[in-house]
C-alpha cells in the first residue's frame, strides 16, 4: 500500500469516526459513553486520548497487542475473569479497577483513574467483552501462534551483546536513541517510556515478551538474544516512580528479577536485574 494510500485510508477511517460519534450524540442525551467500543480507543490510542492521566507517549496495546485481543503473551482476553484476587506486590485483595490504575501508575508514568470515571469504566466493558468473547471461541480461535516460549540462559544477561541485537533487530522500529517513532512504535526507554516500577521494567517479564512477539509481526529472536536486547533495554534511563520499597511486603514473593530492593535474600541487587537467576530462584525454593 502506497503513503497516499494510507492517508486515504486513515483519513476515512477518522471521517467514519466522527460521524459515528455525531449519530450517537444525536440518537439519545441518555446513553453511557462508557462503552466497550470506547475502551477499546482507549487502550489503543491512550497517551493522545488521556493526555492528563498519562506521563508516557504509549499505549495499552504497546504491550497488550490488538488492543488486549491477541492471544498468547500479555493477553487481555481473559483478564476480567481474574479479578479480584490477591496481588503479591500489595499483598491485598486488588481488584480489576485496581489492576487497570497499577498500570496507569507504572506502565503509564501517569496517575490513577477514579473508579467511576467515564474512562475507568469504559476500559472495563472493554476486558469484559473480550473475556466473554474469549469463553465462547473454540481452542482453535484461542491459540497463540508464537515461539517457544522463552527460557532462561544459566547466566547474567550481556547489555553490550543486547545493544548489538538492538541495533540489528529493533531500532529500525524503536529508533536508536529509544525514542521511537510518534505514536507508530513505543519509546522503551527515556522520559517517554514506562518507569521503573513497571512490570517490562523486570528483564524476566520483558525478555519473554520479546521473544514471543518481537521483531512485530515476524518473532524470531534466539532466548539468548531476547534475554541480552531486554537485559539492554532496562538498563537505560526511565522515569523513577516513588515508594517501590514498599512493594511486596512479603518478600519472598518478590519476583527474582525485581530491579530494587529491598530483598528477603543475600543476592545483590545487580544479580536481580541481569541474573543469573538459578541461583536466587533455587534460594527460595530451598
């Protein structure tokens, strides 16, 4: 498809929007805004659409791809089915309301929704439908089509050998300062990105979702090679969120590649962010 293409295209799909949003106005003053098709906007398009809520040029589907709907790694399709339960880095019941403004906190470098809030609300109807989708699909619809899933190299992750891979595999897309490319392909660090109490922020976490899904579209990075780009990417300058020490009050459920402290373990703090980490995952399991 040609650039002028595209900009057909998007300018129709912009044309369809607004009078989509014109028909709703003038079919009824009553009606909830807080639709799921609006929720699913939102995850798509969420640093343009709550620019006062949200610190970072992302999106929710930076991560959850197809707006929360593709299976497989990070999906959201049946994250409303989950909720509540007990998160271990509280340590209390969190509910989905809970979840969606951890996010906002930390993935978002923004603040927290109020629970009632068009937007909160909306976002909601969204996950719902898709569990609801998701419940009644066959396995077949439900498969993920990804790699194997991603396994743990017995070392510390190399930042130098993962700024190669970078390099070679990723800033074509993510530039190479980081920075990304407006609002096409996500910063993955600087003043842009998600902080450093984000969950990406662990190297674990990031490392499988790289190997599942990146390069987009054509996943073929070797564990190694996942493990050294995330190992690269988180070892770049964030925003710092306040008050992570007092995430996991049980500190035996931290995470063995939680970035900060404080720890239940002897291990230093540069081995939970790089590893290895058999030897602090056989720790707690002793």
């Amino acid at each position: 498809m040609t650039r002028a293409e595209n900009i057909t295209l998007a300018c129709s799909a912009a044309i369809g929007l607004i009078v989509a949003v014109a028909t709703m106005a003038r079919g009824s003053t009553h009606a909830d805004p807080a639709t799921a098709g609006y929720g699913q906007q939102l995850l798509a398009h969420t640093s343009e659409l709550m620019p006062a809520s949200v610190g970072v040029r992302m999106a929710c589907a930076s991560c959850h791809l197809g707006d929360g709907a593709e299976p497989g790694t990070l999906s959201l399709a049946t994250s409303f089915h989950r909720y509540p339960r007990t998160s271990p880095r509280s340590n209390a019941n969190e509910t989905i309301e809970d979840r969606i403004n951890g996010c906002m906190m930390r993935s978002m470098n923004g603040r927290a929704l109020p629970e009632s809030s068009v937007e909160m609300r909306a976002m909601i109807a969204w996950l719902r439908f898709l569990s609801n989708q998701d419940a009644a699909e066959d396995a077949a619809s439900r498969a993920a089509h990804e790699p194997a899933a991603f396994k743990t190299p017995s070392r510390a992750a190399d930042p130098g050998a993962g700024r190669r891979v970078y390099e070679s595999r990723c800033a074509s897309c993510h530039a190479s300062d980081g920075d990304g490319l407006a609002q096409v392909f996500p910063p993955l660090w600087g003043a842009h990105s998600f902080n450093d109490g984000a969950g990406t922020h662990r190297v674990l976490t990031a490392a499988k979702f790289i190997k599942a899904k990146m390069p987009l579209g054509r996943p073929d990075l070797t564990d190694d090679e996942a493990f050294d780009v995330s190992g690269f990417i988180n070892t770049q300058e964030r925003p710092h969120m306040a008050g992570l020490e007092a995430d996991y009050p049980d500190r035996a459920k931290k995470p063995v590649d939680t970035p900060y402290g404080p720890y239940a373990d002897p291990f230093p703090i540069e081995q939970h962010r790089l590893g290895p980490f058999g030897p602090i995952e056989a720790f707690y399991k002793k």
